[in-house]
C-alpha cells in the first residue's frame, strides 16, 4: 500500500494550495478550481481527521476535531477555499511547530549524542572492542585521545586531561591521574588512561543524568495541569457556543469560524514549551531540575537556606594565620607539622599541608609522640619536648599562656579553631585554622539576593561563634547553629510556616533529610553521589556554587517565559473572538492568525535555550 509521509504530504498540500490560490484569482473553470481545493483539503486534513477520531475514542475532544467539524462544514456548504486553506494552514502550523520544538530539545539531544558508541576492554590480556552495555564491574577500560568513557570508575594507569562538560557544565578540562575518579559521558582531551570500572550501563552517572532529564520533561508544572484541565473542558464548550451560535444567528459560516478561532492551541503549549526550553538550558550548564512544577517553584522561591560545610565553605580546614612568639613562623610551622604528622586529626593534616606547601615534604620524624584525646600531642624534636593543642593541654603541663589569652579570644570569635605549640617552657606560637569560605560565596549571595530571594540563612552543626563569623563575613540574613540533622529539619519547618516556598541547599550526603523536607532540595556538587540525586529535587553538578544563580536565574526566566506565553495566547484568543463576533475575520485568516501565535509561542519558549550563554543585561530581557 502506498503511504505518504508527513513532509512529503505537506509538500503536496503546498503546491496544490498555490494552485488554488492562482486559478482562484485568474480566469478559469470553477470545477477545476473546485476539485484543486477539494483536493488540498482531503490530502491535508486526512491526518487532522484521523487524529481526532483516534482522540475520540478516549473521550477526548482537542484541537483536531474542532478543525475537522469546521472543514466538514466548511466543504457542505461550499466554502472550498476556507476548507483548504484552513486544512493546509493547520498542518503547516503543525510542521513549523514540530520543527522549532525539536529546538527546545536540542540540549537532550546533544547528550544523548555524548554515549559513546563503543568500550575497549582488557579481558584476559587481549584488547577488545565491545558495545558499552558488555562492559561488566571490576572490568579495566582503555581510553584513548578523543575518546568518550563509557563507565564511572577510578584510573587504576595513566593520566589524561578530561572534558567533563557534559556532567558539570565545565568547559575547562581537568586534571586526573592514578586513583582519581572519572565519570561516564566525559571526553579525554589529551593523555592516556586505563579505568577500572565501578559503575556500569544504567548504573553510571551520565545514565542516571539521562535518566532524570528525560523524567523531569513528564513531569508537569501545576499552570501546566491547571492549562490542560482547563482544555479538557473548554474544548467541548466551544463546540457548544458555536452551535448556540448558529441556533441564533442561523450562521453556519460564524457558528464554523469560531470553532476554529476559539482553538486554544497556543495556550494550551504555552507552558510545557517553556518548561522543556528550562530543563534542556539547565541540563548543558549542569543544572539537573526534576520537573516543570520543580523549574515553577524554584522559580517563585522566596527564602533559601544553606547547610555551611562543603556548600558556603570548601569542606576541610585549612591554616589561615600563624602567630609566632621569638621565633621564626617557618620553624614553628616546621616543628608543628613533625609532630603532627603521626596524628589522624583533621586539624592535624592541616597544618601538614601548609607546612608541604611552604617548605616542601618534611621527612623529620619526632620521637616518643603521645596522642592526648581532646587536648593534642607531646612529642620530642632535636632532644626538646614540645606540645601542639588547645588549653588544656597546656594547662596540665602547667604551661603560661594567660598573655595570649586576648589573640586566642578574637582568633576564636572569627569561627577560627586556635592550635598553641609550645615548649615545657613557654609558648612559641599560634595557628589559626577554619573552614575556609568559597571563593565564589559572597559574591552568589548578592547575585541570590538580586534575583529576588528576600532571606538567605545557614544551617549548620558547626558552634555558633564559627556559624556567625561566616554569616556575618557573607552577609546573610541570619543562622542558626549546633544543629543536629533533625534539628536543621525542625528549623525548615519553622521558615515554611512563616515564608511559605523554602529551598534547602546542601552536599547531599549528611543533608539528606533537610534536603528532603524542605520545599525544594538543592544538592551541590552532586557528581556520583547518589543521595544527592535521588533525595534532592534540583541537582548541580559541578562543586562551582555559582552554578545556583544560573539554576535560580533560569528558573526566575522560565516563570516570566511561561506568563508571557499565557498571558499573549490569552490576549490573541480574545482578539480573534472579538472579530469573529463582529464578523471581521473569516475562516482561512482567522486560522492564519491562530497558527501564527502558536508559532510565536513557540519562538519565545526557544529563547530560554540560549539563557547564561549572553550578557547579564541580555539575560535580563527573559
């Protein structure tokens, strides 16, 4: 049986149109004429019919059968041209529309063009070619220059510098070498690696990345089902008017325009082509947002709240400032960095790494070192016993310290933890270490604050001295401290009942219940961490906070991109209905006008594609 395809139907349809037009304005036979129309009608609103019986048969009444009742109508009465010209107009419209939607996905597209197509593995000594879905955990992969990975796993030979744009967002390549974790869907830009895979097939991030996007374009925003469930209604009410209509006025070729003007088209994808427009924009910055009701809240959030460790700080402390008392800071460091480099302490490995900084690895070794739990470390260095710690530790050697009782307090009020090293004599220094601030944390809560979130606040388990320091030196609204998780998730409770929409943002790993409670989730540096993306609803993919104004930005975007879409169908449904009323607009223009505005709908969604990739002033016009 033959069968015609949509562009080779519409290319049919086109060509007899203009016929119809020209033999329509030039001397010639009505039956031709007649036929040529009858013809473009049939060939183009064979498929409009077929989808509104199929529709039917669900009980659904859309825009199909509104068209199809009007061109039956149409063609009864005689009205050939309005019949073609309607039938063809619609189906163009369809086309145009089908084609710049396709736009809107272009982001899905362009990752899913990043799974690689083929794994080269090492089994039993032999390098083999095999298909991604073969690859089986504990396997050791080969990646080569210009080749995609295929799996999460860790470098086991090699070192490469790896395009991970696709995960993260981040244009620049990075760095990674033996032991270092690398993910699916990345590129190697330069260098040679052997991967041992750890995570395989649907398993990997960039599965679960494809996953969660395709997920999150069904998931509807709530004017989205309001629009929808609105249709469901209207539709067969239109179809009502426009026989009340006839009734009255004896009509037919009123009662039939209306049926075509009151198509609620553009309205109805007002919403869902600017919600894909978001989420495909979102996805290729590294921004993974679950839904368009997620993408509507984000963008309506008022109050946002920050967990403090590894979200408005990097995570691991480091040296800030080192007081020393006759004696050069150099050798304090040195002597502290000995001792400590027999404990496990956090604040320990600091001291470490600042000392390997500034003067390379230190290969000294103390003799006789004692761990005190909660107060520090005795250890002896070139015969002389030193101590690094707190107070206490000097206090139970009976060491003074009553002269740096002043710097210990204001280093202390910074939300700085003070380490005194000593002798048995006398103190010979202090070094201060925090939990530094990110780079880029005052400037997000400003750029947070111009988008039009009122509170910013932080949450955190950290001692309050510490949380007001890093309030105070970001300029947020406000903290709370010494939280324990099911006290970060009472405090939430508390901001819903007085600000209503609450956003949570955290790591993803301890912050899972706050994540999950507060109104929106927003797990930073999600990479490989599947708590963050299955608890949180919006995920970045990059440690980059900024990432967060882009994600807040685009969501404030998407709103205004969707009440502009509504809010203009709406205004062109009026108009039209209006010159329907008062009989100036016929059948074929009123189609025309109708399949321009879905078209222009459409238009307007596809500018949020290119949101974060202009000027901050361009931005601004969303």
């Amino acid at each position: 049986m033959f069968k015609i395809s949509k562009n080779q139907r519409l290319i049919v349809a086109g060509i007899l149109i203009v016929l119809s037009l020209i033999l329509r304005f030039t001397i010639g036979h009505e039956l031709i004429t007649n036929l040529v129309m009858i013809a473009t009608a049939v060939i183009a609103g064979t498929p409009i019919l077929l989808n509104a019986i199929f529709a039917a048969r669900y009980r659904i009444i859309g825009i199909d059968a509104l068209v199809s009742i009007a061109v039956i109508g149409a063609m009864l009465i005689g009205e050939y041209w309005e019949a073609a010209a309607v039938t063809f107009l619609f189906m163009f419209g369809d086309y145009l529309e089908s084609r710049t939607l396709e736009k809107t996905r272009s982001s899905i597209k362009a990752l899913l063009d990043l799974a690689p197509d083929i794994t080269r593995v090492i089994r039993d000594g032999v390098e083999q070619e095999i298909s991604p879905e073969e690859v089986v955990k504990g396997d050791s992969v080969i990646v080569k220059p210009g080749e995609k990975i295929s799996v999460d796993g860790t470098i086991i030979e090699g070192s490469a510098y790896i395009n991970q744009a696709a995960i993260t967002g981040e244009s620049i390549p990075v760095s990674r070498t033996i032991d270092e974790t690398v993910f699916s869907g990345t590129i190697i830009e330069s260098g040679y690696i052997i991967i041992r895979a750890d995570r395989v097939g649907e398993d990997t991030t960039f599965s679960k990345i494809l996953q969660m996007v395709e997920e999150a374009q069904d998931k509807k925003a709530k004017t989205q089902k309001f629009l929808e469930k609105f249709s469901k209604y209207y539709t067969p009410g239109i179809i009502l008017l426009s026989i009340l209509f006839y009734l009255l006025t004896r009509d037919i070729r009123l009662a039939l325009t209306l049926l075509v003007i009151a198509c609620p088209g553009a309205l109805v994808i007002s919403t869902p082509v600017s919600i894909v427009a978001g989420i495909g924009n979102g996805a290729k910055h590294g921004v993974l947002v679950k839904g368009g009701e997620i993408m509507e809240k984000l963008g309506t959030m008022k109050v946002l709240a920050f967990d403090k460790t590894g979200t408005l700080t990097i995570g691991k402390p480091v040296v800030t400032n080192i007081k020393s008392y006759d004696i050069e800071e150099r050798q304090l460091l040195k002597i502290a960095a000995i001792g400590e480099s027999f404990s496990e302490h956090p604040l320990g490995r600091a001291i470490v790494n600042r000392a390997e900084e500034e003067l390379g690895l230190i290969d000294d070794r103390p003799d006789e070192v004692e761990i005190i739990t909660g107060q520090g470390i005795k250890f002896i260095v070139d015969g002389e016993k030193y101590l690094v710690g707190n107070r206490r530790l000097f206090e139970d050697n009976q060491v003074e310290f009553r002269d740096m009782d002043e710097y210990l307090i204001s280093e202390e009020n910074k939300g700085q933890t003070a380490v005194i090293v000593g002798n048995l004599n006398r103190v010979l220094g202090i070094i201060s270490i925090a939990d530094v601030v990110r780079d880029d944390a005052k400037d997000l809560i400003s750029n947070l604050k111009a988008l039009g979130i009122k509170k910013v606040i932080m949450l955190t388990g950290d001692n309050k001295r510490a949380a007001k320091a890093i309030s105070e030196e970001l300029g947020l609204d406000g903290y709370y401290g010494e939280l324990l998780p099911e006290g970060k998730v009472g405090v939430l409770k508390e901001l819903q009942e007085r600000y209503g929409i609450v956003g949570m943002v955290g790591d993803g790993v301890n912050d899972a219940p706050a994540l999950a409670s507060a109104d929106l989730g927003i797990a930073i540096g999600g990479v490989g961490t599947d708590v963050a993306m299955e608890t949180a609803d919006v995920v970045l993919m990059s440690a980059e906070i900024k990432r967060l104004s882009h994600a807040i930005g685009l969501s404030r975007a998407t709103v205004r991109n969707m009440k502009q879409n509504i809010y203009f169908a709406l205004l062109v449904a009026g108009l039209l209905l209006a010159g329907v009323i008062v009989q100036t607009v016929n059948l074929s223009f009123g189609m025309l006008i109708h399949e321009m505005s879905v078209i222009l709908v459409v238009i307007n969604a596809v500018r949020l594609l290119g949101y974060g990739d202009r000027g901050r002033s361009k931005r601004e016009v969303l």
